[in-house]
C-alpha cells in the first residue's frame, strides 16, 4: 500500500502564514525520510486559516528541499487558469526534478465567490469548460496539437521528454466519469465527507479507458487521519479538528485552526454535538495499530490502490508524529 501525504498549511491559532510553510517544508522533508510516496500542496484563495494559494511556487520550493519524493498539486483549481499556461508551469519543474512531479486537477474555486472574480478577471461563464481544459492540458504536456487543433502545432516550453503524472481529484462521479473517460488516474476526496466515494470508484474502474498515460486504471482516496500514542491524545488532537470542520461549516472565512484550549472552551450546542458527530465518522483517529486496521479496511472498501492522508493538528510536533507513528505502522521505507 503505497502512502502518501496532502498538506494544507494550516495557520494554527497564535501562528503566522510564514510558521505555516516553514512546517510545510519540514513536514515534507520528514515525509521524504520515512518514505512517504507523494506529498500534495492544496490550493486556496483569500483564506485567513490555509497559506496554500499558489501550488506550483510551493513545489518548486519543495523540490529544492527534497530528494526522493512525488511533489504535486492537491490541486491546481483549473477553470481560473489557461490550460496552456498549467502545462508550461508543470514542464518547466518536470524538467528540473524529473520523475518527481505530479499534476493533481480540480474543478472547484478554491475560495469564496469573491476571490473567484478577481481570479477570473470577468472572464467567467457558466459554460463548463473544464472538461476541454483537461484534454487541452493533455495535449500540450504530450505536444498533440495537430493541424485541427485551436492554436496548430503549439509547444509548451521547454520541450522535454518526459511528463508529470496527471491526476483528476474529485469528490463526485462527474470527475470518477471524466478520468475514466480520459485514461486519467484518479483522487477522492473521501476527507471532504461527501458520501459515494465507494460507487465513484467502482464506477471509474469500470468505465475506465485504456490511455497512453494509464494502460489501467489507478485510484486513490485522500483520507483524514489523527494517529497518537494512545486512544485518549489522538481524541484530544482530534477535537479541534472537529471544532475546525464546524466553523467552516458555519459558513465566514476561517482566521486559524484552533487550539485545543480553544476547542475546549467552545460553547457547543446540541445541534453543533450532532454535527461534529456526523462529521466524526469520516475521521481515523486512534494508536497505529487502529488506524493501520481502518485504513486497510477503508483502501478495501474504496478499491483504493494508494492511501493519501490528510493529517491537521494544532501542535505542529503532535501532526508530525501522527505522520511518523503511521509510517511505522506500514513499516514505509525510504
């Protein structure tokens, strides 16, 4: 079971954006270490609680701070963007860290509506376009644009020969249907807590299409986990990410991740315990030996080829033996 990790940066109550990415990359040197397989940086805009808005400055970044590991997007949000542009980005770090360079894509803005004008500069329409950008982006990563193509015989620079491994995240059917329609290999965002990730997988194995890119189908499911040394700290570290997952539920712009003084001085009420309970269930919490066991029964359930966690604590050193406890538990090497 390959194992891999998905970073959000998040800025924890009393900490800096800077604090964050300075954890970001020691997080991702660690993970480089104890033989984690990928490590993903998300994108979002106009948030005051994640320092993630521009995933390929980042990776480059980490790259340079690396030896071994897969770098890539958790994703790059691609209807803000010109496919041809994602293509140049992406080549120009497969042709400095060649091998190590992944292209995770996603449909959604990333931020709130706001953020998404100012993106799109009032070039927004309700056209989907997305499934065109995709196949665009294939295109310019494997220099395919013939004669009947929009812009013929287009290159993105610099030419090279080999390309980042592209992935499609989603946390619906529609992109399961777009990525086994395309050969494409595919993420779901099971820790987003939308129900059906087991049918969307199901369904892109078995519609998949063989590709230049995938002669067979490769899936992944990105899962929330809080591992500890016992039962009662990996509660305690999971608290606040309750807490986290209820105020973004509220709705408003997160400022921070909150402490677990914080967490424990909330006034919930019966609705908030109902729905931090919800919400619960999708989260692994527990020793190494139960989240090795749930895990393992999630990647079967999910047909999951790779396990991606997603690991938020408020203390950075907590969510770095989180990380550290599961890789020994996988006995990951480097």
């Amino acid at each position: 079971m390959k194992l891999s990790i998905l970073d959000q940066s998040q800025i924890a109550e009393g900490r800096t954006a800077k604090d964050a990415l300075a954890e970001t990359t020691r997080l991702a040197q660690e993970a480089d270490r104890l033989g984690y397989d990928r490590y993903w940086v998300s994108e979002h805009h106009a948030s005051g609680a994640l320092a993630h808005s521009s995933p390929e400055v980042l990776i480059a970044h980490l790259a340079a701070h690396t030896n071994r590991i897969r770098l890539g997007s958790g994703g790059v949000m691609m209807p803000h963007y010109s496919a041809y542009k994602v293509a140049e980005n992406f080549r120009l770090l497969e042709a400095l860290h060649p091998g190590r360079i992944d292209i995770g894509l996603g449909r959604a803005p990333g931020g709130m509506p706001l953020s998404t004008r100012a993106l799109q500069e009032g070039k927004y329409t309700s056209v989907d376009r997305y499934p065109q950008q995709v196949a665009d982006l294939i295109t310019y990563l494997y220099d395919q644009a013939g004669p009947t193509h929009a812009y013929p015989g287009l290159f993105a620079s610099p030419v090279i020969d080999t390309a980042p491994e592209l992935w499609l995240l989603g946390s619906s059917g529609e992109s399961a249907r777009l990525s086994a329609q395309l050969g494409l290999a595919y993420a779901y965002a099971q820790f987003f807590g939308v129900p059906g990730g087991e049918d969307a997988i199901r369904s892109y194995k078995a519609q998949f299409r063989p590709s230049a890119l995938n002669e067979k189908a490769h899936a992944m499911a990105a899962v929330y986990v809080v591992c500890a040394d016992t039962e009662e700290e990996a509660e305690r570290l999971a608290s606040s990410t309750s807490l986290f997952f209820l105020m973004l539920h509220r709705g408003g712009n997160l400022r921070f991740f909150p402490s677990i003084e914080t967490t424990e001085a909330y006034p919930y009420d019966e609705i908030d315990i109902e729905l931090i309970n919800q919400r619960r269930s999708q989260i692994i919490v527990g020793t190494p030996e139960t989240v090795r066991t749930k895990l393992l029964a999630l990647a079967e359930r999910y047909d999951a080829d790779e396990l991606m966690i997603v690991t938020n604590t408020h203390n950075f050193e907590a969510r770095l033996h989180s990380y550290r406890l599961v890789a020994e538990a996988f006995q990951l090497q480097s």
